[in-house]
C-alpha cells in the first residue's frame, strides 16, 4: 500500500476516534441551571355558605347551609367562619332569610333575621311598617305586582265643589313586601299574582298619608314600576295630607274630603 494512503486512513481513524470521544463527553454532561417550579397551596379556612337557593322568607336548617373552604386571603368582613364561629350550623338554624341567597353564597348576618323573629317583621327594614291594601285585577297591574316589585300609588277621589274625579300620586316608588300571603315568586315560575291584598313597606309618615288616603279614595290603584327605578327614592309622599305633619290634630273627612281640622287636647 502507498504511504500517501496509509497517512490518510490513520488521519481518518484518528478523526473519528475525537469525534466519539467528543459525543461522548457532550452526552455524559448533567444540564445546568434547571429551574425546579414549586407550587405552594393558599391556606383556607372553612366558611358557612349557602347549598341551595334560598328564596326570601325561608328558614335555615342543616340541608340549606354547609361549611366550604375559602382561601384565607378571600375571607370578607362578614363572612362566618369555623375559627370565630364554629357552632354556626346550630346557632343560626331557623333563622329567617331576609334577601335571596344563591346556592355557594357566604351567609351574611345581613341577609337573615334571628330564628325568633316572625317572617313578615324579619323582611321589614329598621323604621319601616307594612301597610296591607285590598286590590284587584283592576287596581294591582292586572296580577302582575309581584313581591319586591316597586309601585306607586294613586288615589281617585271625587271633588266635592266640582264634582269631577281626581287622580294624585300619594305614594312614589314604595316597594311591595307580598302579594295576600306570598312573599315571593311562586315556586312554579309564574308571572303574576292574582291577589286581594299587597302589603307595603312605608315610613311612619307615609303610613299616616296612606290612611288619609284608603279614607278619602273612591279607589287606590298600584301603579308598576320598572326595576330600574329600584334605586330611586321611596320616602316621597303626599304631606299635604297630614295638615301639619301628624302633631296631635284631628282630620274631619266627608264625602272624601278634609272639611276641618283641628288640635286635639292633651291630658294635664
């Protein structure tokens, strides 16, 4: 054999022996700076919630409400939970549900009423009464006042001088705390309530103008508001009827109409 070749196989040979030596050496290497990612759990707590939709007017009990766990960092004033109240379960069970709970919702001490109270006085906010008035189809939106809904309430009465009917708005916006004995949606999904009585919730001055106004009335009719109007304000009503704010006057009412008024005498 030539020498040219003989030097050209052993520079070959000598090639292929760094070149696997080299790939030997780049596998056998470990991978540097590998980057370990580590998920850390939010600690939790248990909270009262709710298990179901509970409409208002309804009673706690140990099937409506459950404990879930919360993350701590999500926990709002308010909520009640199994460190600060661990005997929950029993403690708030026939309470009364003053406003809708939806199913998962925390409870809030703001949404119930103490198991104690009865339901219609549970529902009324603080300084509000209820005031029931009898309606019809004709006077209550053709059955479709609701309880919760907003309505105004107008009077017609006849003139005494003229002998033509009036309408006035005696009450604005005031909202309607049930419908007969319903205070809320029937369970079935119906739209309107065929009633006889919806009762109110008014200010002690609206109730004084209301009962003026049932006295004086051919009719009360309940006008529907639309629910956008929920936030407007409710404490608007007729004052003029109370001729003098309510300060120990007598009202004379005839024929639908105030014909006197005057100062009654307080006891010495």
């Amino acid at each position: 054999m030539k020498p040219a070749r003989i030097m050209i196989l052993a520079v070959a040979v000598v090639a292929a022996g760094l070149a696997g030596l080299l790939a030997m050496r780049l596998t056998g290497q470990k991978p540097q700076n590998l980057v370990e990612t580590i998920v850390q759990k939010e600690p939790t707590t248990k909270v009262l919630v709710s298990a179901e939709n509970l409409p208002v007017g309804s009673r706690l009990n140990d099937k409506s409400i459950e404990w879930m766990d919360w993350p701590k960092g999500g926990v709002a004033e308010g909520f009640i939970t199994s460190e600060s109240r661990p005997d929950a379960l029993t403690e708030i069970a026939g309470s009364v549900v003053r406003l809708p709970i939806f199913k998962g919702e925390p409870i809030r001490a703001e949404k119930i009423a103490d198991s104690s109270s009865r339901i219609m006085s549970s529902l009324l906010p603080s300084g509000k009464r209820a005031v029931a008035t009898e309606i019809s189809v004709a006077t209550g939106a053709g059955g479709f006042v609701l309880p919760n809904d907003r309505v105004d309430v107008i009077m017609v009465r006849q003139s005494k001088d003229s002998g033509t009917f009036i309408t006035e708005n005696v009450l604005n916006n005031v909202r309607v705390l049930a419908i007969d004995q319903q205070i809320q949606e029937a369970p079935d999904g119906s739209k309107s309530v065929v009633g006889t009585t919806a009762t109110l919730e008014l200010t002690p001055d609206q109730t004084k103008v209301f009962a003026v106004a049932q006295q004086m009335a051919e009719r009360l009719t309940l006008a529907l508001r639309s629910v956008a109007d929920a936030r407007e304000p409710d404490t608007a009503a007729a004052d003029y009827l109370l001729q003098g704010g309510g300060k120990a006057e007598v009202q004379l009412i005839k024929s639908g109409s105030i014909v006197k008024t005057s100062t009654s005498q307080q006891a010495k």
